[in-house]
C-alpha cells in the first residue's frame, strides 16, 4: 500500500483543527450567525493571503538561490585563477608594452573601496591595448595554456558556469587562442597571421583583467586573508623594463 505522503496528512490535520475549533466555539457560544460571518471573512481574505505569502516566499527562495549560485561562481573562478588565471595574466602583461601607463589604475591596495573596483573596471574597458611579442612569449603562453587544457575543459563542464555570461566568453576566447597557437607555426608566421594572434590575445587579456579585478573584489570583502595572499602576486606592481 503507498504511503500517504506528510504534506497531506500535515493538510488533513490542519482542516480537522479548524473544525473542532470551529465546533468549540458554537459548543461554547451558542451563535451561528456571527461564527459563519467569522468564517466566510477568513475564507474570503484566504486567495489574498495566499497570493502576498505565495509571492513573499518565492521572492525570498529566488534570492537565496541566486546568493547561493554567486557564491559557487566565486568559488568556481577563485579556482580558475589559482590554478590559470593569475599566471595567464601575469604572461599576458608581460607582451603589453603601453603597461607602464595603465598599471597605476590595477595597483590595488587595502583600503580600496567597491568604488576604486568600478572605476578600475570601467578605466580597463576603455584602455587601447597595444600588444608586441616575441616567439619564445607565445611558445610560454601555448605551453602553458597546452598543459591547462583538462583543467579549462572541466571548467567548461561545470553548469553553473553557463549562468556567467562575461566568464563563458572569456573561457571560449582562451580557448581560441590556445587552438590558435596549437595550429599555427609560431616560429614561422605571416604578417596576417601575427595580427589575428594579437587580436586574439588582446580579447583574452581585456577579458582576465575585468575578470580578474571582480575576484579581487570578491576576496577583499569575503576573505581578507586571501586578498592579502593576492596582493602580493599582483603583476601590475612589478618595475617596468
């Protein structure tokens, strides 16, 4: 015989309560007249309270759910930064030969507010990358990029990941520069080639910087003792050549 489910029984009891309370209050009072007034009012006010605490939870669950998925999401990219993000950067900047000008915005220090992040943010959105190379830059990044490949794929997989517009494009655009490089000749390329390599590059470098900042501002509200540990491995603090 199935099992009568809680939920029902829980609904079962409930309507009985109001009954016998209901009875009680006829045994003790002795007046319909006002007990179906009573009645009616609350059955009458019920859709209505329903809908306001229907609407109240759903609001509340729908917030707690995405509080929840930002923090997976967090989690998800701290670890793509300890393990590829923070070493890719650090690589990228290294072929950007303007860095001199533009590393004084990304000096993050402990007493930024969310403010400097936003407005480090939207300077990095605005800023003309002007990328050079050298082979041996671009056999760094495809070793490295190469020898990250299980990890990114894994990273891909993950469903919450798809819920992060901004990190899923950045994730493909690493991905394309790493097939690009698997693809191409490094130590024989064409002026064609070299040109969609940079572009290639600048998408990726524009994309981890934004990324990146939004970590960083992550750590330093959430876990200080880690944005302590990040500061200190921030390429844009290093001397210019």
């Amino acid at each position: 015989m199935k099992k009568i489910d809680w939920h029902v029984k829980f609904g079962v009891g409930l309507v009985l309560l109001s009954v016998v309370l209901y009875s009680l209050h006829y045994v003790i009072f002795h007046d319909p007249h006002h007990l179906f007034i009573f009645m009616l009012g609350e059955l009458a006010f019920l859709p209505l309270e329903v809908f306001i605490v229907g609407l109240g939870l759903e609001k509340i669950m729908e917030k707690r759910e995405k509080a929840h998925l930002i923090e997976k999401l967090n989690m998800i990219i701290g670890v793509f930064f300890t393990e590829v993000g923070t070493e890719l950067l650090e690589m990228l900047t290294l072929c950007d030969y303007k860095m001199c000008k533009f590393k004084s915005n990304l000096k993050i220090t402990k007493e930024w507010t969310d403010r400097d992040f936003k407005e480090a943010i939207e300077v990095s959105k605005n800023y003309n990358f002007q990328i050079a190379f050298e082979e041996k830059d671009l056999l760094d990044i495809k070793r490295f990029l190469c020898s990250k490949r299980d990890f990114l794929l894994k990273l891909l997989e993950n469903p919450n990941i798809l819920e992060h517009d901004s990190f899923t494009y950045f994730l493909t655009a690493v991905f394309h520069l790493e097939e690009e490089l698997n693809f191409r000749d490094i130590s024989n390329l064409s002026h064609e080639e070299s040109e969609h390599i940079k572009e290639d590059i600048i998408r990726v470098y524009s994309s981890i910087i934004g990324q990146w900042l939004l970590y960083m501002k992550h750590l330093k509200g959430h876990f200080p003792f880690l944005f302590n540990s990040a500061l200190m491995m921030n390429p844009f603090t290093r001397e210019c050549n």
